[in-house]
C-alpha cells in the first residue's frame, strides 16, 4: 500500500510512528510543505495514495474523487468535521481518529489563557519589552463564575481542573443530559443565554458542524457582561471572527483567547488587539499527548494494512450528526 502523512509535524517528539511506517512493506510519503494542506493541494497529492493519516485539512468530495485508490483516512486527533463522512461512507473509505490522546493537553492550555488573561500576563510581558513598568490590576478565578459550553472528553477535563480554583461557580451546557457526578464542587447545569449572561468567563468546547458554525455571534456577545472573557479551543469558525473583532474593538467585550481559526495559519485584524490573546492552534501541542496522537494512528494504520480490525474507527454517530446536518444544511 501506498501511505500519505498529510499531518506536519509528525515524528518530531517521538520516533515511534516513523519506526511502525517503515516496518511495514509500504510506500510512505509525507507532506511537502510542512504545514496544514489547503484543498487544492491535497487534490493533487491524493491519487496514488491507499491510506492517508490527516491532520485538520480538508479531505472534501473533490479530494474523494481524486483518490480512487483510498481505504482508510487516519486522523490524528479529535475533530471529524474537516472528514466528509458521508462520502467516506460512499466510497467505503474507513476513518478512524484519536479522541482521548489531546484531551489533557487542550484543557490545560485552556486553563493557562484563562489565568494568562485574567491576571494579564501577556500584557506585562509585552509592556515590560517595550520599557514600560505597570502592575496590572487583575482578577482570580477563585473569584470568577466559568461557563462552559460544550461537556464532553475536553469540557469535562476543563471543569476538573477548574475544581481545585474554587470557582465561585462553574455553568455547564450541553446538548446531551448532564451527569455533574464527581465533576467539580459548585457546578451547575445552565442554557447557553444563561452563561452568556452570567460568566465572567466562558469557554467553548463544542465540535463545528452547521449547527454550531457562528454559534458565539454578536447578538451572544451583547448578552455578555462588559468585563467578560471568551476562550476558544475548540475548533476556528464556532466564534464569529468579525463579531468579535468589532465587540473587542467597542469595547463592549473585556478580552478573547483564540486557539483556533476559520483559516489557518491566522493573518486576520484580531492580531492588531492586544487584549485578544492568540495562539497557533497548539492545543493538542505538548510532547506527550502529540506523541500519542501520532503514534494512536499510525497503530491504526498498521492493524489495517495487517487486516486487523481498527480500534479507533469514527462511531456511527458522527456521522448521522454529519448526515443531519448535511440536511438541515440544505433545508436552509
């Protein structure tokens, strides 16, 4: 078979995937450019290819079409929604991801810009390089109500660490019912426009698909408290980049971290912002959990190529989520 890592870095941190590719009696090439594939590029890579272990670009229906040779599209990390399940379903390609492996790595990083932006870290940095000496006055999460929205492996993880802050309160929503059980003290089951309202601090935690594309917009924003904080790790286009410019801009929103991006790499006007703390989509970016994404899918690339059944394959529910919303998509 004929294997394409689309995925950059890959085998940095850790050799073990590179050292499982070449003990199979395979073609393995990578991607040349280094970083995340736009559509077109992908196009043109795909035709020979058998298995392609992904990152977050696009694999469309003119990526499909163009691969008339692909079985199994292995993805390293959480997200499906750059995955066209249905035409994978279609043409009888496999997909498989790792759910569990960025989890630790995105909660802690979500944690670190909610304290970054509260106690205004970044801002000292920047204003002591520039020779300026000012003592930000900030605020403590012990003292903030969090909402969260979006329950699952990484909101879940999110409220946890939270727990050990005593925050004064912890508002959590999700379209599935909610189990609080042993999550952390002071949590409570709240609607999206209740968080909105209430949170000095909310944070975003939800896939992207139709339903949740521009989900945070200017009407959710001016529900918001003036001084409030929004956090995005979760996936670019959830938040409406443009809305929260202008908010950021009027002032009508204290501040934003910003994880993700409808396009990447990011060259957009939230740069000019220094209230608006930006990151290069590096959640899942520390050496042990990218280790593991990474090594996660290539061990399903090997039970493949081997005949073995996969471990990680996409559960059916995605992709009835995706069908409904290809739906709903055309209803609109």
């Amino acid at each position: 078979m004929n294997i394409l890592v689309t995925t950059a870095p890959f085998g940095e941190v850790d050799r073990t995937p590179i050292e499982l590719l070449e003990g199979l009696n395979c073609v393995v090439e990578h991607n040349p450019f280094g970083r995340r594939l736009t559509e077109a590029e992908l196009v043109a890579l795909v035709p020979e290819y058998d298995v392609i272990i992904a990152g977050t670009e696009p694999i469309t229906q003119k990526v499909f079409a163009n691969a008339p040779n692909l079985k199994l599209i292995s993805r390293v990390g959480i997200g499906v929604d750059s995955v066209d399940l249905q035409e994978s379903r279609r043409r009888q390609v496999k997909v498989s991801y790792t759910p569990d492996a960025p989890s630790p790595a995105v909660a802690e990083l979500t944690l670190g810009l909610m304290l970054s932006m509260l106690r205004r870290i970044t801002m000292s940095n920047n204003g002591l390089r520039d020779g300026q000496w000012h003592r930000h006055f900030g605020r403590r999460l012990s003292e903030s109500v969090v909402g969260i929205i979006g329950f699952g492996r990484i909101g879940k993880r999110v409220a946890k660490l939270l727990g050990s802050f005593e925050c004064r309160k912890i508002l959590i929503n999700d379209v599935n019912p909610l189990d609080l059980t042993d999550v952390a003290p002071n949590c409570h089951s709240a609607d999206k426009e209740e968080i909105y309202r209430q949170a000095d601090i909310i944070s975003v935690h939800v896939p992207l698909t139709i339903s949740t594309k521009g989900m945070v917009g200017a009407e959710q924003i001016k529900l918001m408290k003036p001084d409030a904080l929004l956090v995005n790790t979760a996936r670019g286009g959830v938040i409406d980049e443009q809305a929260l410019f202008a908010a950021l801009t009027d002032g009508v929103l204290s501040g934003a971290a910003i994880d993700v991006f409808e396009s990447e790499p990011y060259v957009g006007p939230l740069r000019e912002l220094e209230h608006c703390l930006l990151t290069a989509h590096m959640g899942s970016m520390t050496r042990d959990c990218r280790a593991r994404m990474e090594i996660e899918a290539t061990q399903e690339v090997v039970r493949f190529v081997q005949g073995k059944p996969l471990e990680s394959a996409v559960p059916a529910s995605e992709y009835e989520i995706q069908a409904g919303e290809s739906e709903l998509g055309d209803q609109r």
